[in-house]
C-alpha cells in the first residue's frame, strides 16, 4: 500500500473524527504515513498531516536533505537552525497549515510533554486530543508488504536462534548466550533490534522479563530464550525452550502443556471472533492442568511496526478479529524458585483462520549437561 492511499484513509477518518491535522513525531507512525525514518532527538521533529491531504514536515536544517527520500512528493517544509531555534519556524507552519483553534490529534503515548506544548504555543486555540487510537486502527490491518517483511523478520530470528542453540554449552552465562544471539540477529540481516533479548535460565526464566545476568545455564536448568529482529522497519517475536540436560518432571510436563497451550490458542483464531476468546482458548488449557495462577500475563500482543501494539489477546477485549491482523499466541507458566516456559509464535489472521508465520520447532531443544 502506498502512502498516498495511507494519507488518503487518515483523511478519511480525521474527518469522521472531526481533527482539523495530525502530528506525530519521528517513529512507527510518521514511517508509516510518511515513508521516512528520522532521527529521534531533542531538536524537535514533526509530520503534520492536515485534514485536506496537506503535508508538512517540521525538522532541523540539518536534516532537510531527509525528505527528499519521501515516497509521497506533496509536502512543505519548514527548518531551523540550531542558533534560531525551533520557536519562529513553528509559529511561521501554524500560520501556514492554519491551526489556530483547530482540533489537532497527536501521540499521546509518542510525544513528549514540551512537544506537545510547543505546538500549544506555536498555534492559539488549539485543541489538543488522542489520535493513537485512529493511527492504530489503520496500522492493524498489515498488507501484502507488509506481511513479506515481517516474514522476513521472522526468518532472520529464526536463523539467529538456531545458529545460537546450536553454540550453547552448560557453563556460558545467560549474558555471554544474549550476546551471542543478539551478533547473530545482526549477521543474519536484522535492522536495529525491536527489542534486547531475553535468555533466561533455571529460577531466573520464572518471570517473564527478566534479564539475562551472569548466572551460568547448568546442567537441570530450563532455558527460556525470547528474540526479535526487524526488517524494512517490521519487526518478529519468537520464544522457544532449552533443556541443559536431565530436567525435573515437572519442568518436562509444563512444556508439555504450554505446547498444547499454543497450539490452542492458535488453532480458535479465525477472523470475526473476539480477542478475548484466543486467550480464554491459551488460558483453558493451563487451568485446566492445575497451573492457572501460574500463567501471569496476557496471551499475545500485536506486532508490526512496533513491537508491542494493539490487538491485545487478553481477557476483557472484545474487539472482533479481522484478516490482516498480526499478532503473538505466547502462553507461559512460570514456576517461583523452579523455572519457567512459554512458548511464543507470530500469527496471521486470514479469510477463514489463521497462519502461523514462525515455523522453528516448538518443542522443547536439548543440549549436553557437560
């Protein structure tokens, strides 16, 4: 999909919404409308989009050269230098994009605090309201482009995770093991990484987040690996499971059930369902076997652009799924003390069900103690 027909739906929504223009600042949202990828820093950096298909950029000289890569040609500009500062150029794009007591959307949970007053400033009367919501809503449904980078971001973590399993030995620290993962996402052609990885082991994998220290994996340990790579901006989330050696029983039998809590979860998505219902598919299972109070999290979240985005899989959400959504099926039981496994794939809603994009094995790996 272009970005003039992306501009083009914004529009049409900004209308229904009643928003004079949009703002956003550099990130997932202003690549996606836009095409660009600009440096986020303190000088301060706009898209604005006006209601009428009307596009402005607001940016340093310094980075003027910039929007010459942008795919959509209908746009102005307006810079500043480092000696002015960015006060006058923003009352010069207020007056020009006519915001004086317009209603102007922006990122409520992307913008920073004097962004957003600046622009109060910079336009009289202005009133400011949540556009996340509309941006979301457009982002959601991921097209034909869309979907080939994240399958090739899928295929790079897939490719760094098994080149990684197959260096592991009982005696490297969960830090040296990230490491090498995080090497390896690169040399495999990973854009900058969505997100640090998670390689967690023994006590340590019994919360979901935590952060790969200086303990080294040892012969009984469970070790919960969760990586990501992006590409063209598209980002992939996996997380698989490495037994060190001889396991307890019980560690064997909470992957058991994890697997088959994956597999449920993805097999109830087909579009027109609430979101709510892959998790209560995820979460049946779990109870089910005696573990519900040990699975703490929700069941997935969206993927894309960002790693984290809207739909959410998780009780309470009764929005329908629609074909094109992308999201994660990742339930997990996490043991205090003994350890932990989730199990993490990236699914496509289609026309009459589901894809599942991640093809590494789900079952639990293995290594030597020793």
């Amino acid at each position: 999909m272009t970005t003039g027909i992306r501009i083009d739906r914004l529009c049409r929504e900004m209308k229904k919404r009643g928003m004079a223009a949009v703002a956003m600042v550099p990130g997932p949202n202003f690549f996606y409308f836009t095409g660009l990828t600009l440096h986020r820093s303190e000088r301060l950096t706009l898209a604005l989009i006006r209601v009428d298909g009307r596009i402005a950029f607001f940016l340093p000289a310094l980075e003027r050269t910039q929007t010459e890569n942008a795919p959509h040609k209908r746009f102005e500009v307006f810079t500043y230098s480092d000696s002015e500062g960015p006060d006058q150029a923003l009352l010069k794009l207020a007056g020009k994009m006519d915001l004086q007591n317009r209603v102007l959307g922006i990122e409520f949970r992307g913008m920073w605090v004097g962004e957003e007053r600046a622009l109060q400033q910079a336009a009289g009367g202005i009133s400011i309201t949540p556009a996340d919501e509309l941006f979301m809503d457009l982002r959601m449904i991921k097209d034909d482009d869309e979907l080939t980078a994240m399958r090739q971001a899928i295929r790079i973590a897939e490719a760094a995770l098994s080149d990684t399993v197959g260096e592991m030995a009982a005696g490297q620290t969960e830090r040296e093991i990230a490491t090498r993962l995080q090497v390896a996402l690169t040399r495999h052609g990973s854009d900058p990484l969505p997100f640090l990885p998670i390689v967690v082991a023994g006590p340590n994998a019994a919360s979901p987040h935590a952060l790969p220290g200086d303990r080294p994996i040892r012969a009984g340990d469970i070790v919960t690996i969760d990586c990501g790579a992006s590409w063209g901006g598209y980002a992939s989330d996996i997380t698989r499971n490495v037994a060190v050696g001889e396991i307890t029983e019980e560690l064997e039998h909470i992957h058991s059930i994890v697997w088959q809590a994956n597999g449920a979860g993805r097999a109830a998505v087909r579009p027109g369902i609430p979101a709510e219902d892959v998790d209560a598919a995820t979460r049946a299972v779990i109870e089910e076997a005696g573990y519900g109070a040990y699975f703490t999290h929700r069941t997935g979240h969206g993927l894309g652009l960002d790693i984290h985005e809207p739909p959410y899989v998780v009780g309470g959400n009764r929005a329908p799924l629609r074909a094109g959504m992308t999201f994660t099926i990742e339930p997990g039981i996490y043991l205090p003390g003994l350890g932990g496994v989730r199990i993490e794939d990236d699914v496509v809603v289609t026309a009459d069900g589901t894809e599942t994009l991640t093809k590494f094995p789900r079952k639990l790996l293995r290594i030597a103690a020793s």
